[in-house]
C-alpha cells in the first residue's frame, strides 16, 4: 500500500508521522468578543468540499486514474496545480492562499475529517460545530464553550457576540450570549434544499404553490429564464457569488476593526456540493474556488496590520469521493482538507499523514481515509492562539476526544 507520512514545507518536507505529534449564497456572519489581541475567523463550508480538488494530490500514482476529466495537473503547465511540494499543489484558483503559502502564511491540511462516518449533510455538520464525536448530545458549539472559558479566564460575566445570521449557527450557540441579527439580504437557497422541500411539500397544493412562487421569484431576480433547473435557479452566478462572499468578508474585517470590537468571527457559505459537473481547473467548482480566495484576500487586505495577529480556519463538514462519478462530479465522501492562514500563523507547510489513493488503501473502498482528527487542529489553534488551557480543551470543549492529540508549532510565538 502506497503510504506516505509527512510534514512539508516549501523548503522540503520531513519524512515520519512523529512530525505531527510533536510539531454562496450570502453567508452568514458571526462575531464574538474574547479579550486579548489575537483574532480568530473560523470559516465553514457547507455542502463539502472537494479536498482532492482544492489540494490536488499531483504527486499520488493513483490520483490520474481516480479522477480523469476531475484532475488538476501537475505545476508548470496550463492549468496546471499552484506548487506546495512534490506531493501537493493548490487548485489553480487559488492564488491568494498560494500567496500566503510562499509568506509561511499558510498550513494545508489533507486527509483530515471529523469523528463522523456517515453521509449526511446535517449530521456532519452537526459534529462539526459541536466538537463532539456524535451529531447527537449536545445544544452548544465548541466555540462557544471555548468562549466560555475564555470569558471565566477574564472575569467577565459574559463574551459579548452578534450573529449575522437567519439563524445562530452551532458552531457558536451555547451559554455565552450571542445577539442574532438577520442580513438585509436574505441568503440564496441550496439547490439540494429546494428539491427536498418540493418532494415534501408535493401533497400540500398550499406550501407547494407558494415553494413554486419562491422558485419564480429567485428565478427571476437571478435574471434566470423560466424553464431552468431547479438547482440552476437556487444558485446564483458564480460571479454574483464570488461578489457576495467578498463582500461579506470584508464586512468582517470593518466590524472586527472598530474600537471594542469582537475578535472571533464565525463566517459560513454554502454551494459546496458537487455531484454533478464539478469541472476540474475550469468550471463550478474552481469558480466557487475563486470566490473563496477573493473573499479571503479582501479580508486579509481590510484587516490591514491586523492580519499580523489573526488566523482564519477553513473547514468543511467531510470530503467526497476519490473516484469520479457517472454525473461528472463526486459524491459525499470522507477525508478532506482544511486550511489555517493569517499572519499569526506558523505556515508555509503541509501537514499530512497521507494513506494513498490505491484502492487498498480506501476508505471503505470509494473515500480519503482520514488519518487526522480536526479536532486536533481546533485545540491546537484554542491552545496556542487563544491560550485556552489543556484541561478545558479536554473537559469542557471537546469533551470525548481523547484520541484527537494536539498539534504542536501551528501558530507563531
């Protein structure tokens, strides 16, 4: 079994998994104030992302054959990977983070996941945001029981917080106290969404007339015509997108720069799931791409001296499948990826326990087999950004996650 375990950066990598323990819609925006300098953005991306796209294993024997018309190719052709190392490149998309990658500004993740096992969206998000091991057992989010200590830490009876948000994400419900604010902008509708809302509301002539004058109406304020898809419908233009996204995370920044404000931001997005069509350097999944890096790159440029002490945190709630599928696209799937920038950061290396793409080596014959809890990255970020101590990392925060060790060296001293 092919099976490679390393920690990389752009002036080589280290062979041994010892590395690693010692070491569109408009989204919705969150804020919460934790005292201290630093700052934090944890960005979630709805809907899985692709991880084999967004950090193309170009070095991987198995990678071509796995994902033809999908594969990103290797640097220094036309379309070609933005280099990491000789193992990983970075979706030609992203020029931001590949920026920020050669500034040791960044750290790629791959073959990371949470402790979910399943397929479902909701589920996995739901052990996403609640630190847990389970989608079940618990109301509040891990951050916002990290806020919890923070606020202890600090003598303050609460964190203040402000959600920008139809409704409070979990990521950040809890005891601390959290103002919910709806955006003026009400947010674009998945696709997925809107399909299983019409199968549900197929025997109700009421909910299912007005769910039609929904459609017609997003229809045409997308300047859509009035016999495309469903799913064409819910989605904006990747442009309109791509500008949403930017927008928002600028806002971002204006808010965490006013005097008092908060230094944790929450931001999420959706249209990541791509069953069909995905596109490989060119198409909708590279476009969404480009939306994600100009929103990151408006962030950075807005936060100005800022920038220094933040860490921006990209997740996704698991990957999708190695191969490609009959539509084009892939399915949900496992393993992913996960990015950690900004100027507080240690960057300008991949980490990676990486387990092959050989059919052996699959995870349950189709899926990355994940060989890092995110979690580990969670504590590490709370630990060294935030100076959460170890105890309420593993008591109070993510209290089931003994086997999810911290990293080491994440965040610059």
């Amino acid at each position: 079994m092919h099976r490679l375990n390393f920690e990389s950066n752009r002036r080589g990598f280290l062979l041994g998994s010892a590395a690693l323990a010692a070491g569109f819609a408009l989204p919705r925006l969150v804020f919460a104030a934790a005292g201290g300098s630093a700052r934090l953005i944890v960005v979630i991306l709805r809907g899985a992302l692709d991880g084999l796209s967004a950090v193309p294993p170009i070095g991987d024997p198995d990678y071509i054959g796995l994902r033809r018309e999908l594969a990103i190719a290797r640097p220094g052709v036309p379309d070609g990977a933005l280099p990491l190392d000789s193992v990983f490149g970075l979706h030609p998309s992203l020029s931001f983070l590949h920026e920020r990658y050669r500034a040791d500004e960044l750290i790629v993740f791959n073959a990371v996941a949470s402790p979910y096992r399943e397929r479902s969206h909701f589920d996995a998000q739901n052990v996403l945001e609640n630190g847990l091991a389970s989608p079940a057992g618990s109301a509040d989010g891990w951050l916002n029981r990290a806020l919890g200590t923070l606020t202890k830490k600090s003598g303050k009876r609460a964190a203040p917080a402000v959600a920008i948000s139809q409704n409070l994400p979990l990521i950040l419900r809890g005891a601390v106290a959290v103002l919910s604010k709806s955006p003026i902008t009400t947010p674009d509708v998945d696709g997925e969404l809107l399909a299983r809302l019409a199968d549900l509301y197929s025997k109700d002539e009421w909910l299912s007339a007005r769910l039609s004058e929904a459609e017609q109406s997003e229809k045409l304020g997308d300047g859509e015509t009035l016999g495309a898809p469903m799913q064409a419908a819910a989605m904006p233009a990747p442009g309109k997108r791509n500008e949403q996204f930017s927008r928002v995370a600028r806002m971002a920044a204006a808010v965490i720069k006013t005097d008092g404000g908060p230094t944790i931001a929450a931001l999420e997005a959706f249209g990541w799931d791509t069953h069909a069509n995905q596109g490989g350097a060119q198409g909708t999944l590279a476009q969404r791409l480009a939306g994600l890096d100009q929103g990151l790159r408006g962030l950075g440029d807005d936060l100005g001296a800022l920038w220094a002490r933040t860490a921006v945190l990209v997740v996704t709630e698991f990957g999708r499948t190695a191969a490609i599928n009959g539509t084009h696209g892939t399915d949900h799937g496992t393993g992913g990826c996960a990015f950690l920038v900004g100027g507080a950061v240690e960057g300008g290396r991949v980490i990676a326990d990486w387990p092959g793409l050989a059919q052996s080596a699959l995870y349950q014959n189709r899926d990355l087999r994940p060989t890092l809890d995110l979690r580990s990255i969670f504590k590490t970020v709370l630990s060294e950004h935030l100076q959460v101590d170890s105890a309420s990392l593993a008591n109070r925060v993510f209290p089931d996650s003994a086997g999810a060790h911290p990293l080491r060296g994440l965040m610059r001293a």
